[in-house]
C-alpha cells in the first residue's frame, strides 16, 4: 500500500498558502503551536494507552471491527495512529505536518473504516485526553483553559484535513464527514459555545449541553443571557466582542436560566474569526472537578504512546533525534531505537556530532557538515546522504528544525532521520531512462548535449583545447536490411563495447541513434585527436560475431576542435558531421573538418537530391562503350555506363554523382535500375535482329555485393525481360570485393551458378590477395586506365600493366585493358598477350541506338 500525500494535497488544492490559510481562520498562532508543544512532553508517555483504547474501542463494534481482524493491518494502523496522535501536540503544523494527516486519513479509508467510526473513535480518544491535560497542567500551575483552546483549534484544523482526505476518495460524503465532524466537537470533554458578537449561540457542543442539563433546543440561537443567568459571563463576553478582550481560565459560578443549576468551572473567552468575515467569540467551559483523575489516565496513554512510537518508527525505518542544553554550555545529543538500527550502532552507544559524520560516507561527509553548519545560520536542513552498513551503501535523508535565540544561537533542535534507498534506487533508474541509451548503456543525446557543453565550459575558463568526433559506421545498414534489427543491435553493442576500451576515462563516448556515435576528448589537439581516431577504427578490424555471423565494418569519422572550428556545441557538431561525410572518401577512415567543406557539403546535398530525383523520374541515362579484340577490332562486348544529364547543370560527371549516391545508399536502388535497363535494351536490340557479340558488361556497387539475395534478384530481373544471364556481365571492383571478402565470395559464386559472368574491375588499384583472387569465380580481369593512360612513358605502369596480364593468363583470366587511347599502346597490350581494350581508340560511349548503328550495321 502506497499514498503520494503529495497528489492528495495538491487535489486538494492545499500548497503552502493554503495551508496557512486555514490556520489563520482558524486563529491558530504559534503560541498556540508553543502551548501543544509544552503538552507533548507530557502525553508522550501514554501515546500507547490512547492508540490502544482507541483501536480496542473500534474493535468492540462489529462493524469496525471486521476491518482490523488482520494483525499485520491492525499493527500497521497502529504505528499509524501512535504518529498522529504524537504528532497532535509536536508544535510543528507546517506542510509535512498536513501530509502526515491525510495520510492517517488515506490508511483508515484505505482498510475501509467508514468516517463516521473513525471520527467516532476520535472523538472517544479526546474525551480521554482533556482530563489528563487539565490535570497535568492544572498540578503546574499552568492554564488549562488555554491548551485547551489550542487543542480544539488544532482538533478542527486535524478535523478538516481528514474531511478533505475522505472527500478525494469518495466525494459522496462529504455531508456525512462534515456531520461526524459535529460529533468530534461534541464529544470534547469541556464545554463550548460558539457565539456571534451580539453573544447569540451559533453552536454548542454536547459537553456544554449536558453540564447544565440544557437540550439542543434550549441552547440554538438563543442569547447568552437567556441561558445563563451569571451576568459577570456576559459583561466579559461584551468586552471581548466589543474590545478584542481575552480572558483564559476564567473561574466563575455560572448558574442556568431555565433550572436554576450551578457550576464551579473556569471559562475562557477570546475573539474567532468566521468564514463570513465576521468575529466570533470562543466559549471554553470546564468543570473544576475530575481533573484528578484524567490526568492519571493521561499519564498511562502516554507510556502506551511511546512503545508505539517506537514500533512506528522501526516500521517507517524512520528515527528521530534531538539536540538539547546540557546545562553546561553545550548540547546532548539523543537517538532515538531505531536511528541506532539505521546506522547500525547498539543501543548504549554514546552518541555525538563527530561520531555521527564518521558514519556518514566519506564521499558525502564534507556536504554534509556543510549543511549543518549552514543550519546553525538558519538555512533549513534537508540532506541526503550515503552511509556503509555491512558492506551496502544505504541513502539516509535527514531533516530537522532548529531554534534559535534572540541572537541566533542555537537552543536546540529535533530531527527525523530516514532510510530512502528505495527511492534513490527508483530514481537512479528513472535517471538511466532518461541520460542513457538502452541499447548501449552509453550517454545518450541529451546527456551528451550536457557533457559537451560543460567540456567547452571548462575549455574556455582554462584556454585548453577540445575535439568532437562525430562517427558513423560504414555497411552497417547492410546488416540491419539482410539480417534484421536483432543481428543489427547486438553489432552495436560490440561496437560500443570495442570503442568504450579505445577511450581514456576522461574521453566522454555517447550514442546518438542508429550507427551514429560521437566522442568529446578534453584537452585534446589535431595529432591527439588522430590518434584516438586510429584507435577507434582500428577497433573494428577484427570481424563482429553475431548469430552465428562474421562482420566487418568500418567507421568515418569527422573531426571538429574547439575552438578553431566552433565556439559553440551546435557548431561544432555541426561541423564534425560536415567531416564525417568527407571522411568516408578518404583512405584514413577520419577526416578533419576544414571552412571549405561547408560549400562542398551543400554542394553533395543539391547534387542528391537531384540525383533522387531523376532516379525517381526515369530522366538517368546510360551509354554503352564497345570492348574490342585488339587484333582485329571485332566487338567482343560491351559496357553500359551510367549517365545523367540535369536541365539546369548540363552533364554531369559520374566521378562526382556516384560516390554521393553511394554514400546516400543509393546504388541499390541504381543498380536495380540499370540492369533492369540493360536487359530491356538486350531484348530490344534482339526484337530488332541486333545479336551482340559478347555480353554488356554492368557495374555492380560494393552495397550490392553485400545484400544477401542479390543474386536471386539478378537472376528475376533477367527472367522477366527474357534475357538469358549468359547476356550480363557483372563487374566487381577490386575493393567492393575486399569490403568483405566471404559475402563477396558467395554472392559472386551464386551469380556464376545462375549463368552471369564476373569481371574484377580497376584490377590494381585495390589490395586483394592472390589467396583470394583465385577463389573468385572471376572470368576477366579489367586493367585500371590509370596503368593504361602513362604506361608507354612510365616504366613502372608498364611493369604493372604486364604483370597483370600474365598474372590473369597464369589464373585462366582473360585481360581487358581500359582506357586504350593510342594505336601504340594497342599495340604495346597486344605484345604482352592482352587481346582485349576498350576505350576512345575503339570508339565513345554512347547512347543505345548511336551504338546499335555504329556496331550493329558493322556487323
């Protein structure tokens, strides 16, 4: 069972203001609070006696007793109860106080105990009360008449606040709580009238009624005067209402008007103030005589009311403690049983300040003693603080009010101390929900956001230097796409894990989403900045194993330092993933952002999204490029090249919309298209009597290789249009294949198996191994122009060129050089026993029907 006093309060409408406002119509002062305080030392001792007699009372009646047959909830009221009751005369109404009551409220409405037995059973425990009080303070020589009017005011403020408890659970009686408030005040020991300043009777209680023998009726609305018969009572009652007049334990012979009854009682008088704005007048009335004998029984309830004290205390593991004068100058620290159980100390152990703070956790202790000290100034004193209890750490929260002096000295001072370690926990749990990433357990955006701001903070009080890394991972989506989100996060969770071992502990390492993560490294420069570059990529060489699955990644990571690049945590993230992009084109892996990458950025951004565009409005083009047998120039293929005008830009160059489209993850959806094109031209050209001798050869992009059905989807394409995949040439860079050589080994295997052929593209440029090269069902290898263009004036490209080309005759390969220009190096190719070319030698690209007349009508 659980109730936020919190959300009852609030409902209620009961913040501070509130609060306050009802203790102002009621008058309730803080003599009054000081009076209540005075009595709580005296009825602390039978605190047990009234929980006891009350909940034995309760239990007499089958329909209340019916609700407490269970121990554990009858025990748990109980401590409950001991509470209240303590709580009644503790001299602190604030705003904890109030919670307090509507709690004692919630736990009776809560075990279903109707109002009208609760306030019943209350009103029983003051009629036990007064006597004890008016015997106590009578034996002091204190006034009764006055506590008592403090009790009643605090009674009906308690009175109130249970109402407003009930009422936000059951609305529906309202009417009944505000009438079992009536017999609350009617069952009060002393006698009360309650008049208007013209002294006419605006209400009674039954006290008053039956000391003077008077029916309801004889007492409502009439005047004083014509019910008591004593007129010294109504003079004084005049100057009260008249004069603001205050009279406190008043002894008269007050004699009735109707029978003629006297009484020796001692009456108190003092204005009220009523909801209409008008004053009232209180009349206390209480016999002289049984005070005796109340204040024995008083003495009984409060020794009862200190063992359930105690038992409350050890069920809400909260402890109390007091600090008090010694007599000597000094203050004696007292705890309370279960402060002593909290902080694991026995009973008899004597306590003090330094003993208490060497209990604290070291961590802690400074902020603690701090809080104390500045409570000794008159700050209020709320800390939480850590304590080692047989290995654990647990939260303590404590909290106290001290007085002062008129000088500001401390007197003393009374506090609670509580074990909150659930609570602490919950919200330490909230606190991951919201700073960290699930998935992960890493910062998450929020929390990065905060770190990076303190590190800038930090880096321009001490001029010091700051890095962003903004890193991306590469193929990433290709797992997630062919293997699902499952595979996709436990590959993170390694990546984070792998990254989190690269970093210093001072080198803060966040999530963002997705595959994005960034890095703050303090105090950390350009050449800092790449070596912890290196590390991070240099974590991912070993390949990721997940369900069963070997992976390997790669990351880009863009660079941005504080504060040549940014003064602010936008810029400069800003700025690291302007980098990041230009990283993944670079060889490194990372990247430095530089001013001139902001143009650059919006350039790549217009080119894509007009790319997008025309990929999606079917305005993309492709030409066709013979490859010719160097001896005879017979036409042994072709190769289809992807081309794309734009309206406002003119052609565009493929070195420069390609790696965009792929860096966008595009050439997928490229690829698709153009061998859908391809095979659409292949069938075409065959409806029109055109046979191309050899096949057309398509570039296939490294993100195509690593889709899992690539081949099957090939192979569906070339179905559907009829064209046999003895027709298509697959062209495979040398490092697409090496981006991750086991895929690219079964892809390229499924492909040859479904009829395709396969060529190993810009051969030379990359950094495959002759161990897998000879594992590649490769059927040519195509020498990159680079070689091709200088290598009749560089004798290492031509050293190159013709290792590769005896190194394909040694493989079965067959050679195809790219970019042949000039007749010369022609000729050059052919001597070294490469029999296939390809370039502006032989002829341009061009479009499908320039080529189909050029080649086909040769033919």
């Amino acid at each position: 069972m659980h109730f936020d006093m919190n959300d009852v309060a609030a409902a209620l409408g009961l913040d501070d203001e509130a609060i306050e406002r009802r203790k102002a119509f009621l008058n309730f002062t803080t003599d009054d609070a000081a009076r209540l305080r005075e009595l709580n030392a005296m009825l602390k001792a039978h605190t047990a006696t009234f929980v006891e007699h009350f909940y034995r009372h309760l239990s007499e009646f089958d329909e209340t007793g019916k609700l407490l047959s269970d121990p554990a909830t009858l025990k748990r009221l109980q401590n409950s109860q001991a509470r209240y009751f303590d709580g009644l005369t503790a001299g602190d109404y604030g705003r904890d106080y109030v919670l307090d009551r509507l709690l004692v409220g919630s736990v009776h409405h809560h075990v279903g105990l109707a109002p009208s037995w609760y306030l019943g059973a209350y009103a029983n425990y003051l009629v036990d009360l007064f006597p004890e009080v008016q015997t106590r303070l009578n034996e002091k020589g204190q006034d009764f008449m006055a506590a008592a009017q403090s009790l009643v005011k605090i009674v009906l403020f308690d009175v109130s606040l249970a109402i407003d408890t009930y009422i936000a659970a059951r609305d529906q009686t309202i009417l009944g709580l505000k009438n079992h408030a009536e017999v609350v005040f009617d069952s009060i020991h002393a006698g009360i009238l309650v008049l208007s300043s013209d002294l006419s009777v605006l209400s009674s209680n039954r006290a008053f009624r039956n000391m003077f023998a008077l029916s309801r009726n004889e007492v409502a609305g009439r005047r004083l005067a014509d019910i008591i018969a004593t007129p010294a009572l109504e003079q004084r009652a005049h100057e009260v209402a008249r004069h603001g007049a205050e009279y406190r334990a008043l002894p008269l012979q007050l004699e009735t008007v109707t029978n003629r009854l006297c009484k020796q009682v001692r009456v108190t008088l003092r204005r009220i103030a009523s909801g209409s704005g008008e004053t009232d007048i209180l009349l206390v009335v209480e016999e002289i005589s049984a005070e005796e004998r109340l204040r024995r029984e008083a003495e009984s309830r409060l020794l009862r009311n200190e063992a359930m004290l105690r038992q409350a205390q050890s069920v809400a593991r909260i402890g109390s403690w007091s600090l008090h004068p010694d007599g000597r100058g000094g203050h004696v620290l007292e705890w309370s049983a279960e402060t002593y159980r909290l902080f694991g100390l026995a009973l008899d152990t004597p306590v003090d300040y330094p003993l208490f703070l060497a209990r604290v956790h070291p961590e802690d202790r400074l902020r603690v003693d701090k809080a104390w000290r500045d409570a000794q100034l008159g700050k209020p004193y709320r800390v939480e603080h850590r304590i080692e209890l047989d290995g654990q750490a647990l939260w303590l929260e404590n909290r106290a009010e001290l007085e002062f002096d008129d000088d500001g000295q401390m007197i003393c001072a009374i506090g609670t101390v509580q074990d909150i370690t659930e609570r602490m926990t919950a919200e330490h749990q909230i606190e991951q929900l919201a700073f960290f990433d699930a998935l992960t357990g890493l910062p998450n955006r929020a929390l990065f956001q905060d770190r990076l701001n303190q590190a800038l903070a930090h880096a321009d009080r001490h001029n010091l230097p700051v890095a962003l890394m903004f890193i991306d991972l590469d193929r990433f989506k290709e797992i997630n796409d062919t293997q699902g989100h499952d595979c996709g996060d436990l590959v993170l969770t390694e990546v984070a894990r792998r990254f989190e071992t690269a970093l210093r502990q001072d080198e803060t390492l966040a999530r963002l989403g997705g595959d994005e993560f960034v890095v703050i490294a303090h105090k950390t420069d350009r050449t800092g900045a790449s070596v912890i570059a290196e590390r991070l990529i240099g974590t991912l060489a070993p390949p990721i194993a997940a369900k069963n699955q070997h992976f390997t990644l790669g990351a880009s990571i863009g660079i941005a330092l504080y504060p040549e690049d940014g003064q602010d945590s936008r810029q400069l993230l800003k700025h690291s993933d302007i980098a990041m992009y230009r990283a993944k084109t670079t060889s490194s892996g990372f990247c430095f952002y530089g001013a001139e990458m902001g143009h650059e950025l919006a350039r790549r951004l217009e080119v894509a999204m007009r790319f997008n565009d025309a990929l999606n409005e079917q305005r993309l083009q492709l030409h066709y490029q013979p490859q010719c047998d160097i001896e005879s120039g017979r036409l042994t293929g072709a190769e289809a090249l992807l081309r794309w005008f734009d309206p406002d830009w003119g052609w565009m160059s493929p070195a420069e919309f390609i790696p965009i489209a792929e860096s966008r993850g595009m050439m997928t959806r490229v690829g698709e298209w153009v061998l859908n094109t391809v095979c659409h031209q292949l069938r075409k050209w065959r409806h029109l009597g055109h046979t191309l001798n050899g096949r057309v050869a398509i570039n296939v992009a490294a993100q195509q290789i690593e889709q899992h059905d690539f081949a099957q989807r090939a192979l569906a394409i070339a179905r559907s249009t009829g064209v046999a995949p003895t027709q298509i040439e697959f062209e495979i860079t040398e490092s697409g294949m090496m981006r991750d050589p086991e895929s690219a080994m079964r892809v390229t295997h499924e492909l040859v198996k479904a009829g395709f052929t396969i060529s190993i593209d810009d051969f030379g440029t990359g950094h495959s191994s002759l161990a897998y090269l000879k594992r590649f069902p490769a059927d040519k290898l195509k020498i990159d122009m680079s070689f091709v263009r200088h290598m009749l004036r560089d004798r290492n490209d031509h050293s190159i060129v013709a290792t590769v080309v005896a190194m394909a005759r040694s493989l079965g390969l067959k050679a195809l050089a790219e970019g042949v220009e000039h007749a010369e190096q022609a000729d050059s190719l052919f001597e070294m026993g490469c029999s296939e070319a390809q370039g502006y030698l032989f002829g341009k690209p061009v479009g499908a029907d320039d080529f189909a007349a050029r080649w086909f009508a040769a033919a």
